[in-house]
C-alpha cells in the first residue's frame, strides 16, 4: 500500500472526527471565497459608473462625491439644481435658441442633462434628452442596445426608457404606461409615460434606471421653477415648439419656457482641443467651473477611486481579515485531530514500523494526511463558497446592477487560498508528526 492510500485509511478510520475538521475549514474557506468574490463585486460596481461615456459631472455647489453618487449610481440625494443658462453654456450654437456657442461650447464634446426627484417602484426617475441613449456610451466605448423597443424621441414628450432590471421587476413592456411619483414613492402620482424601449443589460447603475423625457418631466406638477412673469421667455418656449413641430409630431402640451427651467446635472464628455489630450481639456474645465459661483464640476473615476481607497477596500480587508483568522483557527482542529488520536495512531505507527516502515515513511504519512484534510476541506469550502454567491447573486444583480453569479471570480487570491491552507496543515501536522516519528516501537508491541 502506498503512502496515500495508508494516510486515507487513516482518516477513514476515524471518518466522524477527520470529517468534522475538514467541514470546519470547508466553512473558514466558504467566507473566505465570499468575502473575495463580494469585495470584487462591490468594486466592479463601483467602477461600473466611471466608463458610461462621459468623464465629468457638473452640478451644485456642494460635496463632490454626493454629486457623483446621485448622478451616476442614482444614491444619495440631489444637492440642489441648477440654472438652465448652466447647461446651455456647455452646447454649441446648433442646439441653442439664441444661435450662439456657449461659454464652455469649445471644450464640450456631448453635454447631456438630467433631472432628479421623482421615483417608480422604489426606483429613480431620470428625466433627460435622446442624447443620453444616442450619443453617449454603456463603457468602453460601446453604444446602448435595446432589447425591445426604441429610445425616445425629443419631440415625444412621454416617452420612456426602462433599464434591464426595472423591466424585470414591474413587468412592464414596450407600449406600456407608467405613472411616476414625486419625491417618493407614495408622492403625489403623475402623468403617465409611455415605454418605448428596454435596454439590454449593461452591468451599470443604468440598469436600474427609469429614464423619461426631460420636457414630459418638466410638465409635471412641482417641477416648474417659479418665477416671475416679466422673467418668463415665450420666445423660447415658442421655438422649441416649433422645433418638435418640424420633426412631425403635434401634441396638446405646450413646452416649458426656458426661465422655468433647471437641471440637476450635466454629464459631459470633454472635447480634445488641437494638440491636448481630453484629459488635459477635463482639468481645465474643471478648474474653471470650479472657480465659478454657478456651479462644481466633479470627475467620476477620481471620486470612484478616493471612495474606494477610503471606504470599499478597507472593509474588505477587515472582513478578509477576520475570514483569515477563521480559517487558521479551523486549521488548528487538524492539530487537534491529530494529536487527540495520538494513542490510536502509536499503535498503528509501531506496526508499521515492525513492518520495515522507516520513520521518514511515517512522518511523511501524517503530513500526507494532513494535506488531504486541507485541499479536501479547502476544495469543498471553494465550491460552496461559489455556490454562496451564486444564491444571492440575483439580488446583488438586482440592486447592485452588477451581475453576480456561480462563476464570479476573484483569480489571484483564490488561486493561493488553497496552497496556504495546505501549508498552513502541514505547518499544524508538523508536531503530531514529530510525535510519530519518535514513536517507541518496543512500548507499543508489547
């Protein structure tokens, strides 16, 4: 018989005992897989929302990291709004009434509104223009796809789009209506909207998303700004209209005046001017925004990553810090074992031994033994800590906007987890190994 198959009759030998101990660092390493797997899930969702085709937020004075949380991962709440004459400083003279490039025109390559506060079913209504859909990307340069359906047209006042996730939830469809609330759920319910589209899946905040157009939103009760009537402005109310006139669609709703407008942010993705990387243009935009009175303007990837640095990453290392221990305290019932059989094993090792075994075949045998309860025990525990994660994986999808299933992984780590816990073993075999080694034969057989 070989040295293994002496070493698993061993443990067969004592199945209750050596089972125990490896279901002890079976359960160490399921936290421990969890707690790696989950970690790189809440940063992949992080990250997530720094590569949706814009690379700068502008919004109200106030915390940058509340600006990108609300804008990007629709958490949080707004700061405050801003003007309207804000947004419009950033398009060029194509998309303004007035037929002039904005302040910030030159540096602005799409500049995309979006307007915040009302809710559907616990998710956040996004009031903003066809551009979002069109003209900006879901990461890595990709355009939105729909599943069903179309975006939404400017001149279609309620018309909507439903991330992935959202139509799952309600069961809504395409040609659907949906009525918003304001401010929460159980706010003040208003007009209906209409899905035009579903996106198809994008692992980003978007798929939890209710995206209306922004003139439907601004119609709404208690979304107008007030203001006096000498400062109201039918020119551009008119010629908006006219606008969605020319593209063919007539409607009983008139467009809100520009006066009475705000906007929560403006997502922007930066122009490269002659020989300056897009970068380059970023900081100087931000700097002159941020110099501003109107205004801040944020980058998402630098808040994403100081809110990693700062929160994420050190959670995660205590958690896996705790697992950690866990596990080299369940590798301690390998000692355990081992030295708790030690009378059962003196006798074993003296056959043996009789037998012509010599002490290094005996020594090795143990620490073999060791090591099979480690990588079985560590085996197991990778396979149910998969398993874990792939049972909350709908819900980490469903609210985290991440995809999470069995086969999520985190490669490094997890490839050294199960080589130190057979180190680990051995380096806990080692004492109840010297203990054989040193068994006297002519006690044992007498």
């Amino acid at each position: 018989m070989t040295l293994v198959g002496i070493a698993w009759r061993n443990i067969r030998q004592r199945a209750l005992s050596s089972g125990l101990t490896a279901l002890s660092l079976a359960l160490g390493v399921t936290l421990v897989v969890a707690t790696l797997v989950t970690g790189g899930i809440v940063q992949k969702a992080f990250e997530s929302g720094s590569g949706l085709g814009y690379n700068m937020i502008v919004g109200a004075k106030g915390s940058p990291l509340q600006l990108v949380l609300n804008s990007v991962y629709f958490i949080s709440r707004p700061i405050e709004n801003i003007s309207w004459s804000t947004y419009q400083s950033f398009l060029p003279a194509a998309e303004r009434a007035d037929g002039m490039d904005g302040t910030f025109a030159a540096s602005t390559k799409t500049a995309v509104p979006i307007c915040m506060g009302d809710y559907f079913r616990s998710f956040r209504v996004v009031g903003t223009n066809a551009a979002m859909f069109d003209r900006l990307t879901c990461g890595n340069g990709k355009a939105f796809k729909f599943a069903s359906g179309v975006n939404f047209r400017d001149a279609d006042f309620f018309g909507g789009v439903l991330g992935v996730t959202v139509a799952a939830k309600t069961g809504l469809k395409v040609g659907d209506p949906f009525a918003p609330t304001h401010g929460a759920d159980d706010g003040k319910v208003h007009d209906p909207f209409r899905v035009t589209g579903i996106l198809a899946r994008t692992d980003t905040p978007i798929d939890r998303g209710v995206f209306v157009n922004m003139e439907g939103f601004y119609l709404q009760e208690g979304h107008a700004k007030p203001v006096s009537p000498q400062l109201d402005s039918p020119s551009a109310s008119d010629e908006l209209d006219q606008a969605t006139h020319s593209q063919g669609v007539a409607h009983e709703h008139q467009p809100l005046p520009f006066a009475q407008r705000e906007v929560t942010a403006i997502l922007l993705e930066t122009a490269s001017l002659p020989g300056l990387p897009a970068e380059l243009t970023a900081m100087g935009l931000q700097t002159t925004i941020n110099e501003g009175r109107d205004a801040q303007a944020a980058l998402p990837i630098g808040e994403i990553r100081q809110l990693l640095d700062l929160f994420v990453r050190p959670m995660e290392l205590l958690l896996l810090l705790v697992t950690t221990l866990v596990v080299i305290v369940s590798a301690m019932g390998i000692l355990v074992s081992m030295v708790g059989s030690s009378l059962e094993r003196s006798r074993d090792v003296a056959i043996m031994r009789a037998l012509g075994a010599r002490r290094l075949h005996v020594l090795t045998t143990v620490l073999i033994e060791a090591v099979l309860l480690a990588a079985g025990g560590g085996l197991a525990g990778w396979v149910l800590g998969h398993l874990l994660v792939g049972a909350v994986g709908p819900w980490i999808t469903s609210n985290a906007g991440v995809s999470a299933s069995v086969l999520s992984m985190s490669p490094g780590p997890e490839a050294l987890l199960v080589p130190f816990l057979v180190l680990l073993a051995i380096g806990a075999a080692i004492l109840p190994a010297i203990g054989a080694y040193r068994t006297d034969v002519a006690k044992w057989l007498q």
